[in-house]
C-alpha cells in the first residue's frame, strides 16, 4: 500500500505534463518589427454577467482612416464604451416658490441635485442666474452675508436677520439626506454659509460650486435657495431662473 | 423635474482642415415628465490644472463650424423628449480649410428651455444643462508632435518613519505645444539602484499649452505605503518616448524614527527603574 501511493505521487507530475497544453500570447515579431500586444483582438465591445461587465476594442488603429477620410479618433474608439454608467445629472424640484416673504425672517427653498459619471471623468457643476429676482424695475439684491464677505465665488456666513438678499448654498448629502460635504466642501464649509448667484444680465460667467477628480455614482447634494428682505423691499412678485450646468472633467 | 443622461461624455479627433466630421450623441429623459430641450456649442478654455474649464462665447473660432446632422433638428432649435425617451442626436463638426493648426475645445450642451409661463408668486426656477466636451487637433498630422515638461514633482514628506504615513507624489505637467497629448507615464521607485514600486499614471488629457496635475491608476492619488527599510529612496518619473517629456527624479529618506523613539523610551524607562530602585535601598553603614 505504501510503494502504490509513493508511486501514484511520482507519476502527478508526469501526468501533469502529458495532458497540459501548450499557450500562446499575441506576440508578431520580423528582423524589423515586434508587436508585444496591440489590437489583434477578434471581438470588441460589451461583455456582461452577473457579476461583471468587461469592454474591449478592436482595430483601434484603423490603418489609412486618417489618410482617407481625413479625420481619426485621438483615443481610439475605446472611450465610446465609456457608457458603463453614462453621464447623468437631475435636479429634483425646478420650481422654488418662496411665497410671501416677511422682512428680516431668511426665506429658504431647496432642492436635490443628482451627479453620475462614466469612468475616467470627474465632473464640475455650475450655477449662473439670468438675473437677480426680478419685480417690474425692482430687484432684490444679491447677498453679501453678514460681514460682506461673500461673493459670487466664495462664500461666509449668513445667519443675521439684518443681512439682506439673496444667495444659495450647497451640501453633498447621502441618501439618507445626511450631510457628507462630498463634492462641496471646497465651496460651502456648512449649511451657515452663502454665496450669491453669478449672473448672465451682469456678464457674468457661471461658477462652479460642487466637482470632484473622479468618477461618482449618483452623487447628491442639497441646495438650498435663501431670501432675506429688509422692511424698505418694494412691493411686487419677484422670479428669476437659475440654470444649473454639468459638465465632465476633460 | 430634470434628469437627463448624455453619451458619450467626452469625444476627441484629430482632423485634416477642410474635413468635417460626424459624431452621434444618446440623449435620454431619465423622468417621469416630457422635457422640452435644446442644444447649443460653446468654446471653452481650460481652467487651473485640475481639468477644469470656463467659457465664454468670445472664444467661438469662426473657422470651426458645428450642425446638426438629424433631418428634422438643427442646432439651436428646441424638441420634446417624453418620459423615458431617448434620442440620437449627430453632431456635425466642420474645420475650414483656413483653420489654423492647432487644437480647439468645445462643450456640446442640452439644456432645457426656460418656462416663462407667468406666475403670481415669488419663483426661483431651476432648469438644468448637460454637456460633453469635443477636443478636436486640426492637423496634416494624424499624430501632431508634442513636447512638454514636469513643472512639478515632488514627495512629501521628504523625511519619514520606517512606519506610519504614506509617501506622496506630487506631479504637475506642461503641454508646451498647441496640441493635446494623454499623459502616459510611470513612477518607478528605486533603493540602492533596485526597483522597489512602479506605479502607473492614470491617462488624463494635458490640453494644448496648459498644465495638468496627475494622478495615478483609477484616478487615485500616486502613493507609497509603508512599511519601508531606511535608506535612500529615489522616484523617476517617466514618460511615453513619443510624448517628448524629460524624465524627472526626486529623492526621500526613510529613517528608523520610531523604533529609535522606542528604545530611547524602553532605555529611559529601564534606568528610571534601576535609579528608583536604586534611590529606596537604604544606605549600609
């Protein structure tokens, strides 16, 4: 019994040997080239399963397109496949009705916005108004928060009912609504600070005021809109739009 | 309500002046509601090194034309999309054949149209916009020459424990032509001459002379993890031979800070001992 499994393990090896194949990589070689690995792929696109999705390509070269047509894809056409998760963006309630405002009480709406990005990109959100809100000849002002200190680029603190206007602020939120700072931090330190709006009837350019370097999946975050008039605001009903713009990083 | 998703999120040619091209675009209402959308291309300028950009309808280069190819659509004009439809929209992109060489950069928007129905309230409303970016490198050259050069590239800490914190890298690349290039790279890590770590950079566009700070594989931040020996470490950075980017090297030093700390301590609290004991014999006589 002994000599049969002492044998029985000498001979794995040699089994082993007698029934493994052989394997090849794609390896082109001539006295004046080598190809180690390049697009000699016999399939591209999409692979799904349960558990994965794989893209591939092939022929990214496309030998002569440029001479022919005149034009070719700077990255190969890989990035086409770049749609595993696309490129999204909502906004959850479009319309902000503040209603009647109460001089020296801050007025607020809010709504939630959601970002996704393919992979490779990161993204940039931005804010630009058409114009301050708006009542025949009557505007009510952008804020400057409590020690004017705010702009349309950076924001402060805004709690003191004397400070009049109007402003925003934003928060990445999780989807239980908690706070996280995700995508904000770098523009709003908490749900104290403000800034006004950039905008169009002034020249302005829209400003960024949630991005990130990476890809993200469904990131949200609250913004949350604020009015605070003083007892001398002109009479009227006020509006404005405020368009929000996402963009990928490039 | 607003939820729209546009693919793909970024495209980038090289075209021959005088060549147009045409690039399909997927435009899907993720909602519950009809939408009525509209299209528009505005020029942009990148923006600090971070892949950021700013616009301005003042850099919109005559000679660079862009349409809508769909039979029923053009650019600038507005269509509905009901809920949870999608929609294929191709973009028709023309270089003059007066186009100057060079690189030209570009976001292609959907946006929704503003609802200007009049209301007797105090209203803010929101609409939103969505865009994708067009690099295009207007050349006779399928493959323009580039050249460029590490502006940065730095560890922090210079000095540190064999344990405890990561090294990091700080890279920062300059694009010195009027053209694009993908910033493929490598860390490698050397102690006495001998690899220790390569590590990959993450392929990110350096747009036409402008800087970009790098990152590395899955957009990561380039680091190195302890634990490490002591000694002299040296980090290369190099790049693809056709990018024509010098390599750069910096050096760190990894010191056995907190072992010595260690034994100082075990050494200080031995003779504290010993002195203690030492102290509470009572003298012979």
């Amino acid at each position: 019994m002994k000599n049969y499994k002492f044998f029985l393990i000498l001979s794995l090896p040699i089994i082993y040997h007698l029934l493994s194949t052989i394997s090849f990589a794609q390896n082109f070689t001539s006295p004046n080239y080598q190809i180690q690995f390049g697009n000699f792929n016999m399939t591209s696109g999409k692979k799904n399963s349960s558990s994965y999705t794989l893209t591939d390509t092939v022929g990214q070269n496309a030998p002569g397109k440029y001479s022919s047509t005149g034009y070719t894809a700077k990255a190969g056409f890989q990035y086409i496949y770049d749609t595993l998760e696309k490129f999204s963006f909502s906004i959850s309630d479009l319309d902000l009705p503040f209603g009647s405002l109460t001089p020296n009480v801050g007025s607020t709406q809010s709504n939630i916005i959601t970002i996704t990005t393919p992979s490779g990109h990161g993204y940039e959100i931005l804010a630009i108004a058409n114009h301050p809100l708006l009542a025949n000849d009557n505007t009510i002002p952008d804020t400057s928060c409590d020690n004017n200190d705010c702009n349309k680029t950076t924001s402060a603190p805004w709690t003191l009912p004397t400070a009049y206007g109007f402003g925003f602020n934003a928060l990445g939120i999780n989807t239980s609504g908690v706070v996280t700072n995700i995508g904000t931090s770098n523009y709003f330190t908490d749900s104290t600070y403000y800034r006004p709006f950039s905008s169009q009837s002034a020249g302005d350019l829209p400003q960024v005021f949630m991005s990130e370097n990476i890809p993200v999946k469904e990131h949200l975050a609250k913004i949350t809109y604020k009015i605070n008039i003083s007892h001398d605001q002109a009479s009227g009903t006020y509006s404005n739009n405020i368009n929000l713009i996402a963009i990928p990083k490039y | 309500m607003f939820n729209l998703s546009l693919s793909p999120p970024q495209i980038e040619f090289v075209l021959k002046p005088g060549i147009s091209l045409t690039q399909a675009y997927q435009v899907t209402n993720n909602s519950q509601q009809s939408i009525i959308l509209n299209t528009e291309v505005l020029p942009f300028v990148p923006q600090g090194d971070n892949g950021s950009v700013s616009y301005s309808s003042l850099l919109a280069n005559p000679n660079i034309s862009f349409s809508l190819n769909n039979a029923d659509l053009k650019l600038g004009q507005p269509f509905t999309l009901s809920p949870k439809e999608s929609r294929q929209l191709v973009l028709k992109i023309k270089a003059s054949p007066q186009t100057e060489l060079a690189d030209y950069y570009s976001t292609f928007f959907i946006y929704q149209t503003v609802d200007t129905s009049a209301n007797d309230r105090n209203i803010s409303q929101s609409t939103g916009k969505i865009g994708s970016h067009v690099l295009l490198s207007v050349s006779t050259s399928e493959f323009p020459q580039t050249n460029g050069q590490v502006k940065k590239f730095i560890t922090t800490p210079k000095i540190k424990d064999v344990f405890f914190t990561k090294i990091n890298f700080s890279i920062q690349i300059q694009n010195k032509t009027n053209y694009f290039f993908k910033s493929l790279g490598k860390i490698t890590i050397f102690k006495n001459e001998k690899i220790i770590k390569q590590l990959n950079l993450n392929s990110q566009n350096v747009l036409a002379n402008h800087n970009r700070s790098l990152l590395c594989e899955n957009q990561t931040a380039c680091t190195l993890s302890p634990p490490l020996w002591p000694g002299k470490y040296t980090a290369t950075l190099e790049f693809n031979s056709n990018l024509n980017v010098p390599s750069s090297s910096t050096s760190f030093f990894v010191l056995p800070l907190s072992p010595i700390a260690l034994i100082l301590l075990i050494s200080s609290l031995i003779y504290f001992l010993y002195w203690t004991k030492k102290k509470n014999i009572p003298n012979k006589v």
